[in-house]
C-alpha cells in the first residue's frame, strides 16, 4: 500500500472488466432505417463500428427500434428496453412526452443515459452526442445571403408535422433567423415558413410549384432537413432557375442534385461519427468510469458539388 500510495497507483477499470468476465448490457433506442439510403442507417453503422472495440470487454448491446413516425411504437420498445434492465440507454429523443417519461423510468432505476442527434435540454443526461442545430441554422442563413439579391423572399421549409418534438429542426430556424435580425436589420429579405407532414404531399407540392413560378421575389429556400431532394425534383422538374437552395444530409438523392447544382449547399451531421462517438461515451462512463463531456458536438461541415467527391457518401 505505500508504494500504491507512492506511484499514485489508479486501477484499470477496463482491465478489470475484461478479467472479471461479466457482462455489460447497453441498450440503444433509435428509429429503425426503412431503406439503404434512410438517414438513421448511418448512426447505426457507427455504434456497430465503435462496438468491435469493445465486444472483448464482455460488452452486448441490443437495438430497440423504433418506428419514425409512430409515438406508440416508441413506447413499446421503451417498455422492452426496462425489462432489459441495461446498465446504460442511448436514446434518439424525438418524442418528447414519451421521452420525458422513459428518462423519468431511468432515473428511478439510476440507468445512465445519453441523447443521441435531438438534445432535450435539462434532463440530467449523461451527455448529447449531435450538431450545434442552431449554429447550423445560422451558418444555412449566411451561405444564402452570400448567394442572393439584397431584398428578396426566402422559404424555410420544415417537413416535420408527424413529429411532436422536432426540437433540432425548431433550432435550426431560430439561427437561420437570428442570422437575419442582426445582418439585416431592415427587414429587406422576406423570411415565409412553410411547413407540412413528411409525406408525399402532393397538394402541397402543386401550391408550392405555383408560387414558385408565380413570385418574382423567391431567390431562397432553406429546408429544415434531409428532405430537401424534394424540393430540388420540383425546381428541377418545372425548370425554375436563379433559386438558391440549401438542406441537410449526404443522401443519395440529395447529392445527386447537388452535382447536378439544383442543391447549392448541404449540410452534413456525420451521423456515422455520431454513432460511434455516443457508443464509445456510454462505454467511457459505464465500464472506463469516466467524466465524460456533458456536450459532444460534431463539426458542422458544409458541401458542395465542387467537394463531394471528397466526401464519405452513403
């Protein structure tokens, strides 16, 4: 104990997790990817990633899918999670009420847990592991403004109805617009939101089709999220030139029209890192016993079709 004491000797907890041989359940609650190209595929491949570091420490982890557009479906994985009983919960929160009540469950069975891409701020979190939204909503407004006349109309199109918590889309256009109050100040540029469920709407296509080809003073069109190929097919499909458009996600279909320049900017989450970073935060603290940080953002990286190429695409 003196030359413990001496050397400042501190145990390796990982080692000692990987001599004890015990298992260490880690739970992950996230929306199921309903194609190759869904958004959620790529969190997804990152966990999977990170857990090959981590399987011979005697770590299992069990994905408890939920359906994107369904409340109840995300209750009833919640429920599966409990009877799990993990020693630690990623959770993608884009329900709120039923969020608020599974991190109610947790805390009660002191579970630690983290908040993967949407952040509900105030919940005792181990951590959030996503983009600075709002930032990402200012640096969306500042790329455009870049792009288009001194006094015009702008649309901010959210495709988020379906979703009673789309809290990182509401951050996204509370920058956009911050960046408008202090860079202009005149009010010469005309912000008009839009918003619809995330569905083939196409009524709504038809309305925004008309006064798209009707207005002279559209020049701009931020779209909230990776839906923003909708829009690009529209403008490409009525030939709708001199409107600058700027969305999220390096889908498919969204940098198929970026090189084709319908898209004029994206914005890319790296789901993929964030993945990889929750899992290895949720390992950090449960079996490392780490601080780990209360706030991991990652870089909040812009593309366009001259750097794509350079870009890891899915």
């Amino acid at each position: 104990m003196k030359i413990v004491e001496e050397l400042d000797y501190k145990p390796n907890l990982i080692a000692s997790a990987l001599a004890s041989r015990k298992t260490t359940k880690l739970a992950i609650l996230i929306p199921r990817s309903i194609s190759e190209e869904s958004y959620w595929i790529k969190p997804l491949s990152g966990i999977n990633n990170a857990l090959q570091n981590y399987i011979q420490y005697g770590i299992e982890v069990k994905f408890f899918l939920f359906d994107f557009f369904n409340n109840k479906s995300f209750e009833e994985e919640g429920e599966k999670l409990l009877e799990w009983v993990p020693q630690g919960v990623i959770i993608a929160p884009l329900f709120y009420k039923e969020s608020i009540n599974l991190i109610g469950q947790l805390k009660n069975l002191s579970i630690p847990y983290l908040f993967i891409d949407t952040n509900i701020q105030d919940q005792e979190q181990l951590s959030f592991i996503g983009q600075d939204s709002f930032q990402s909503g200012y640096l969306s407004a500042k790329l455009l403004d870049i792009c288009i006349p001194s006094s015009c109309s702008v649309l901010i199109i959210n495709f988020s109805h379906r979703i009673d918590n789309p809290n990182h889309l509401h951050q996204r256009e509370e920058g956009f617009r911050t960046y408008f109050e202090q860079n202009d100040p005149e009010h010469k540029k005309k912000l008009i939101p839009l918003a619809l469920e995330d569905k083939e709407d196409e009524e709504f296509i038809e309305n925004l089709s008309t006064l798209l080809a009707e207005s002279k003073t559209i020049h701009g069109i931020f779209v909230t999220n990776s839906k923003v190929y909708r829009i690009a097919r529209l403008l490409e499909k009525k030939d709708l030139r001199g409107i600058r458009l700027i969305g999220y996600d390096l889908l498919p279909k969204n940098t198929e029209f970026l090189k084709k320049g319908v898209i004029d900017f994206l914005i890319n989450q790296r789901p993929e890192e964030q993945g990889y970073n929750a899992l290895t935060t949720l390992f950090d603290h449960v079996v490392g016993r780490k601080t780990v940080e209360a706030i991991n953002f990652t870089p909040i990286d812009i593309i366009t079709k001259e750097n794509i190429d350079y870009q890891k695409v899915f």
